[in-house]
C-alpha cells in the first residue's frame, strides 16, 4: 500500500519540503504516503533484494567517486519502469517489506553523509577567509617596501648626476682640445705639403710631385668640412691652382712625343708623369689618353681616306697592317702607361671606329662598281675579319672552361653585338668611352669633386678598368660590309651556273665509278657548293650572308633538276609525276616513250639514282648551314625552305624517271601483246611450248633487270618493278578480251603463256639484285596480279557443263556482266548459250538471262576498250525478243529487258547501257588503281624502315 502510494505521485519530494521533511518522510510511512505519487494500473510487485542490497551498501564517499550503475541514481530514473520491474506480478509483493527496509537503511546512511559534509564545509569556509586576509595582508607590505625602494633610487639618481657633472665637462674639453690640436697639426703638414708639392712641380720632379699630391689630397679630405674658414679656403684655392699647373705640365710632356722612339730618360719622366695624372683624377687621365690616341689616329687618318689609291678595297688589309706595325713599333711608348689604363685597347677601339665609318663611306660611292669588283670585296671582309680576330686575341679575355667553347671562325655582321657601346659612336674618344662604362656600371649619382674617399675612388677605377678590358672586337668593322655582299652571292650564283654548264657539257652519262651509281657532274657540283661553302664561312662571314648564299646554292640545284629532267623522255599522260620544275630544253624535246635504246634505260636509271643522292645532298646542305649559322636563329624556316625548293624539285625528277622507265619497258611489252592479238586461238587444236610473243616480252624484262639492277638504289627498284607489274596486268587483260574467241586448246596455251610470263616478272627482279625477302613477296604480287587473267582463261577454256561453276570458284566477286564477256569469248551455239545463262541465272537465284540476238552476237565480238580493267564489263550488251516468263505468260520485249536492265543495273537503251558500264569500268578502276597504290607504297615503306 505505501509503494502504490508512492506511484501516485510525479515527484516523491516536492519542492517547498525543507531537508527534516526529507527526512521525517523517509523514516514515517505516513508522511511517505502524504507525498507518494499517483497509483500505477496494473502495477505488479515482486520481491528483488539483490539489487537493493547492493544499491544500499555503496557508501556516499564512494557514490561519489565512482560512477554508480544503480538504477535510482541515474537522470532518466522513471518509478513505474523501475516497480515493475522489481515487481511484475502480486506474487512478487512477498517481498516488498525486506524491500522497504533496505530503503530505509539506505536513506539514513545517505542522510548521516550528507549531513557530516554540511558540516566539513563550514569549518573549510571559515579557514579559506582566515587565508584570504593574511594575503590581502602580505600585498599591502610589499607595496610599501616598493615604494621606500623607488624614492632610494630616484636618491641615488640626483648624487650620481651631481658626482658626474664636472666629469662630463672635462671629457668634452678633451675631445675637442685633441681635435683642434689634431686639426692644427694636419693644417701644417698640409700647408709643408703645398710647398713641396710646388717645389717639385715647378722642378719637374713627377713622381715625387704625384706622392706630394696624393697626400695633400688626403689632407684636403679632413678640411672639407671647414671650407667657410679663410685659411682654409685660401689653401684649397692654392691646392686648385697646383692641380691645374700640374695638368698643364703633364699633358706638354706628352705632346712633346713625336714619331721618332724617345729616349729612355724621357720615356721614365713620361712613367714619373703618369703617376702624377693619376693622383690628379680619372678627368684628367681621360683627356690625356684621348689626346694620345687623337694624335696617333691623326697620323692614320692623313695616310688612309676615303678617296685616292688607299681607298680602294683591295688595299683595305692596309690599314689594318698600319695599325699592328705602329702597335709593335711604339711598344716602349705604350709601356709607359700604366696597364688598368688599357691605352692600346683604346686606341684600337677608336681606330675600328674611324675605319668603320670610312669605309662605309667607300662602299657606299662604289656600291655601282662592286659587281665588277668581287674579288676585291672579299678580301677586304677577310681582312676585316681577320683582324678583328687578331684585336680579340690580343685584348678579349678568354672564354672560361666550359663557359661555351671557343670562338668560331670570325664573321661579319651578326657578331656585332649592342653591349659594345664604345662602337656606336664612330669618332668617339676614349674619354667618352670610359666615362660611359663608369657611369653605367659604378657612378649612379655623382659624388663631390674632393669629397670621395679614396676607397670609392678606388673603386671606380676598377670598374672602370673592368669596363673597358670586356670591349668586343669581333664585328667592330665587319657589319659594314653586310648590305653590299648580295654582289658576292650573285658572284658565286653566276660562277656555279657556268660551272654547271661546262659540267653537263662535259658529262659522259655514266656512272662515276663501278658501284657508285651517280652522274660525274652531280659530284662535280657538290664539290663546288662545299667549296663556296668552307669559302664563306673562312673568308666572308656566317651571318646573312651564309643564309642568302644557302638560297643561291638552292636555286642551282633546281637549275640542275630542270637540266636532268630535260634528258628524260616526256610520256604521254604527264607521266612526270606532277613536276613543277620549269624545263628550257635546248633542242627539240624527247617524244613519247615508244621504245628505249639498249642504253636508255640504264641512262634513266643514273639520273633517278643521281636526283635521288642530289635530295639527299640538299637535306644536308640545309642542317650544315643551319649549325653555321650565327646567330642561330637566322636558319628559322631555312631547311623546310630548301625541302620546299630543289628537294620537291629532286622529287619530281624521280618521279619523271620511274614513269619514263616503265613507259619504255611498257613499249617493248606492248609489242608482244600485239603479236599475241594477231593469233587465233580459236583455231588451236593444241598447246604445246610458248608461244612466239612470250619470248619477246621474257627477253625485254630480263634485259630490263639486267639494266637497271646495278644502277637503282633496292628500293627503286622495287617500285619500278611494282608499278611495271601494275600496268602490264592491265594491259594482259585488256588484251585478254580482245581475242574473239578462244577454243579450249587456244586457253590452255594462253594460261601457258601467262605462266612464262609470271616467271620472267620474277626473274626480272632477281636478275636486278633484289634481296631474297623482297623478291619472294615481288612473287606473290605477281601471281596476285598475273593470276586473274589466268582465272578469265581457265574459265573460258572450262567445259560447256563446267563452265558456271568454274566461274563462281575463279571469279566469286566478278560482276554479271563479266560472265557476259566470258560466254562471248567461248563461242557457244545459241541453243548452248540459253542453258548457260539459265543455269547462271539460276545460280544467282533470279530470271532468266536473256539470249542474245544476232546484233548481240555481232557486238561481243567487238575488241574491248584499251583502258578496261579485269572484272568490269565494257562491252555493250543488246537486248533482243525474249521468250516466255517462268509463268508462261507472254512477256513484252519491252517490259522483259527493262527488268532485266533493273536486275544488272543496266539502261534499256543501247548508248545509255554502254555509258553506264563505262562509267562503272572507270570508277572500279580508279578504285582498284588507289588500292594497289596504297598496298605498294605500304611495301616499299616497310622495306625502307
């Protein structure tokens, strides 16, 4: 009764109950029933004690260490969930009263622990405020003993300054006694300096003149700073006026120097003196080496000008020998200067700037007479490169180890490089010069004339000097001579195309050498384009001018192409290939091909080997010149340009020759298909041996294989030979269809035939040498080929009753009309024709096939079109008066051949069925022609990889 008293309510322990109701209720069943919840329905006790029992003995210390698995102690704790559970049926109520005690007994152990922790936290409360106040304690001393310490310090701080005030006055007047002692002592030495140095001037004393004036220099540095004071200002004013008298001197001294070599005395005043210009500043230095390098290149200018004998280009090495001897012969005089001054060097820079820009002038008033004057334009840009080689020699550092290799060989033009600035101005002097790489390099802003120290002095005289030793000679001059060298390229253009004239006239036509298929002349002309070659790039230059000379080499070898193909035989059809090449033949032009002499072939085979190796030759003209070429990106487009000139014109050549070789070949073939035409192979009643013609054809292709052979490269002569096969399989069967009629013994003979000719095809390319791999597939190309005229004749010569089924094992993708030209060249009876072609047509699954009238008759024995092909019906089919339908219904003529033209896709009428099977003749042609096109060149591709 308590616990549904208990279940009754939502919360056992409302909230206005203080902790002694808590307490009252847990230990008086009364008031626990005065607060239970609501009843549960269908609420059922059991006795569990376990799990009371244990919930119970847990004490509150360790409730609250440990985390509890008591169900009462969890958040979600539901009353009803946890009674039924304890009690599911009125049985299990046995024990609801064991159950209760437990509760009660735990209720007062968690009652005592709650009650001795109320009391264990007042006692802490009171200990921690105790602590607090001892703290609060502790700060506000040591706030006082911080205050105490700063009014010491600030003490201490006052004693300190009163004990340092006359300290400090006595260490400034210390300082400032040394420095107006230090001050007065550097004044005397600078004023005993000033009249030493005045002294030495005026006796000529140099080199004691130039210490003195480094000294007084330093000295002055110390007084810039007090140029306000007289004194001081009177003594730079006199230090001025020493430096101007010492300038003055120094640069007499030089213009005393004459032609003649001084004397050893005076060569070491003029040393002495250098030292004196070098403590007076780069200024001076620079106008006293731009007066000596003036009066030297005075003397050059007087000699050479620009008009008169010295002015011709031939004499052009003259001036450069002026130079070097006057460099060799006044060495003492150069020695005199100090090295970092780089006097020789500068004179040469103005010197390649004078003769740069006299000699412009001179090119430019004879640039009308230069055609004429090749030789004497060459050699002044030999000179010219040639000495510039020589200045780089003598004064260009040397290229670092692996820093790119070497020089080449000097060129003119394209060497010429910006960085050179002392080559712009082409009278510039070397005052200018050095000033410019100076304020480039060093000199961003421009510092005091007496202020500098002596380290940036230093300095500048190092970067200066530094400047100077990295000038570039080559292409100092050279340039000049580029726009007027297109003379030298038409020279050379001219010379190779008289020299290709004498060597065609000379030619013999045959080969160089035994095993050296090629034309005398077209060795004779590489050699003459290597020679130019090697000249230009010695004597002329590697810059446009090679690339211009590269294109002039280009166009001679195209004038060589159009002389060759001028030897070939034109055949009819083009036959060239396509050629572009604009021939001027010298007399009157070669015919079509109608024949060849017994050296005709072997003559073409030379010149396709010879326009071959000339191709070859151009690709490597293209890649020589392009790794010539400086800068490298003037060869941009050069060899897809060569390739696009004398290389498609090379091409075109060879394809001149291939066509003119087999049309020759074709000729002698086409006489033995002649032969063969005029027999009746009707009237055989036999075969035996071969027949005449085949004899012919054999010896025309073994003489051809053994003609060629040793001449065409193996690939050429794999081609040849394809394309020879190619067009006499057409021919064979043209001529095949051209015979009336063919008895049984007539086709055996004609397969005979063609087998003996199958077997000289093969013998032709072996007696040309080709390789054993390549002559068992030229084989099978040929029984391929050969083969389906050898299927026509089997067919025909096949018995009346065997003769459908021959057709369709032989030719399976042989058209209708086909079987219609095979009938007609068996010659069978009317009454034989009609179960032939029901049996065809029965084969096929349609009509019947109509029987031909007499004008049918007539016609199959019409020759066939030169230009068919095996497999396509060119002959005219008519029509006649048709018989009963399979019905039996009598057909109309009429309305019987127009579905008989629907089931061939043939016209009614006559002409449009004749231009119908014509027009279809040429498309298979064409289409087997593109085909067999396709299959050589993938073969004669494979065998060149």
């Amino acid at each position: 009764e308590t616990l549904r008293s208990i279940g009754r309510s939502k919360d056992p322990f409302p909230a206005g109950l203080d902790d002694a109701d808590v307490t009252a209720c847990l230990h008086s069943p009364r008031s626990l029933r005065r607060h239970a919840p609501p009843p549960c329905h269908a609420l059922y006790l059991t006795p569990v004690t376990t799990m009371a029992d244990t919930a119970v003995s847990s004490s509150p210390r360790e409730l609250a260490q440990a985390p509890s698995e008591d169900p009462l102690d969890r958040p979600d704790f539901d009353v009803t969930a946890y009674i039924n559970r304890l009690f599911p049926t009125e049985e299990s109520l046995s024990g609801l009263d064991p159950l209760v005690a437990s509760l009660q007994h735990r209720i007062s152990r968690v009652d005592a622990g709650i009650l001795a922790s109320v009391r264990q936290q007042s006692r802490v409360g009171g200990r921690a405020r105790a602590d607090l106040a001892a703290a609060r304690a502790d700060v506000a001393a040591l706030c006082a003993r911080v205050a105490a310490i700063r009014s010491q310090a600030a003490a201490s701080e006052a004693l300190v300054q009163h004990i340092c005030r006359d300290i400090r006055r006595l260490d400034a007047a210390k300082r400032h006694l040394t420095a107006t002692i230090s001050s007065l002592r550097r004044l005397g030495m600078l004023m005993a300096a000033l009249d030493a140095l005045q002294a030495a001037v005026e006796r000529g004393d140099y080199a004691e003149a130039g210490n003195l004036l480094e000294a007084v220099q330093a000295l002055a540095a110390h007084f810039a700073a007090y140029a306000h004071v007289p004194r001081v200002a009177e003594l730079r004013g006199r230090l001025g006026a020493l430096e101007t008298s010492a300038r003055g001197r120094a640069l007499r001294e030089f213009e005393a120097l004459g032609e003649a070599l001084p004397p050893p005395a005076t060569l070491e005043r003029l040393r002495a003196c250098c030292g004196l210009v070098a403590a007076l500043g780069y200024q001076v230095r620079d106008e006293l080496i731009d007066a000596v390098c003036r009066r030297e290149t005075g003397v050059y200018t007087q000699i050479f000008g620009i008009t008169g004998e010295t002015a011709r280009l031939e004499r052009t090495v003259n001036r450069y020998k002026w130079l070097l001897k006057r460099l060799d012969a006044r060495r003492e005089v150069w020695a005199v200067f100090p090295p970092a001054w780089h006097v020789t060097q500068l004179l040469c820079v103005m010197f390649c700037n004078i003769t740069k820009t006299a000699l412009a002038e001179i090119l430019d008033l004879k640039s009308g007479e230069l055609e004429s004057q090749v030789d004497a334009l060459v050699k002044a840009v030999e000179a010219t490169n040639i000495f510039e080689a020589e200045m780089a020699r003598r004064f260009e550092p040397p290229t670092p180890a692996g820093g790119g290799g070497a020089e080449r060989a000097p060129s003119p033009g394209p060497r010429a490089r910006s960085e050179d600035d002392g080559m712009r101005d082409d009278a510039a002097p070397a005052r200018e010069v050095r000033e410019r790489y100076e304020r480039a390099a060093l000199e961003r802003r421009a510092a005091a004339e007496r202020g500098a120290s002596p380290d940036r002095v230093a300095a500048r005289e190092d970067a200066a000097s530094a400047a100077v030793a990295r000038t570039r000679f080559r292409g100092a001059i050279s340039p000049v001579f580029a726009p007027y060298l297109g003379a030298y390229v038409a020279a050379v253009e001219r010379d190779l195309a008289w020299g290709l004239d004498r060597m065609l006239a000379g030619e013999s036509w045959e080969a160089l050498a035994p095993g050296t298929p090629l034309l005398r002349s077209a060795d004779e002309l590489v050699e003459a384009v290597r020679g130019e070659l090697r000249d230009c790039c010695a004597r002329v230059g590697r810059g446009a001018v090679l690339r211009d000379l590269a294109r002039a080499f280009a166009r001679t070898y195209s004038a060589y192409a159009a002389r060759l193909l001028a030897r070939v035989p034109r055949v009819a059809g083009g036959g060239g290939g396509g050629s572009t090449i604009a021939v001027a033949r010298p007399g009157p032009p070669p015919t079509a091909v109608d024949g060849q002499a017994p050296g005709e072939a072997a003559r073409l085979a030379l010149i396709l080997a010879t326009a071959e190796r000339c191709g070859e030759m151009v690709a490597q003209l293209a890649r020589a010149v392009a790794n010539r070429l400086e800068p490298p990106d003037l060869a941009a487009g050069l060899e897809a340009e060569l390739e696009a000139g004398p290389g498609a014109d090379f091409a075109a050549l060879v394809a001149a020759c291939h066509a003119a070789l087999v049309a020759g070949v074709e000729a002698r073939l086409d006489v033995a298909l002649a032969a063969a035409a005029r027999l009746d192979w009707a009237a055989m009643d036999g075969a035996g041996d071969q027949s005449e013609y085949v004899g012919t054809a054999r010896g025309a292709l073994l003489e051809a294989g053994a003609a060629l052979g040793p001449v065409l490269p193996p690939n050429h002569l794999r081609f040849f030979s394809d394309k020879l096969l190619a067009a006499f399989a057409q021919r064979l069967a043209d001529n095949v269809f051209r015979a009336r009629r063919y008895s049984e013994m007539g086709s055996q003979q004609a397969r005979l035939d063609v087998e003996v000719i199958k077997h000289a095809f093969v013998d032709m390319a072996r007696e040309g040498g080709m390789e054993s791999a390549a002559l068992a597939a030229y084989a099978q190309a040929v029984g391929v080929e050969l083969g389906r005229a050898q299927s026509v004749l089997k067919v025909v010569g096949a018995p009346r009753e065997a003769l459908v089924d021959t057709f369709f094992e032989l030719m399976p993708e042989a058209l209708p009309s086909e079987f219609q030209r095979i009938v007609d060249l068996k010659g069978l009876r009317r009454t034989e024709l009609q179960s032939v072609l029901e049996e065809f047509n029965r084969r096929l699954g349609r009509a019947h096939f109509p029987a031909p009238t007499e004008e049918a008759a007539a016609s199959a024995s019409v020759p066939a079109d030169n230009d068919g092909v095996l497999g396509i019906a060119r002959r005219t089919i008519t029509f006649g008066q048709l018989g009963a339908g399979e019905r039996g219904g009598g057909a109309t003529p009429g309305r019987t051949a127009q579905e008989m033209a629907a089931r061939f896709k043939l016209n009614p009428n006559v002409q449009a069925a004749r231009a119908s099977a014509a027009a279809a003749s040429d498309s298979m042609r064409e289409t087997m022609g593109r085909t067999l096109g396709a299959m050589k060149s993938l073969r004669f591709m494979q065998r060149e990889g």
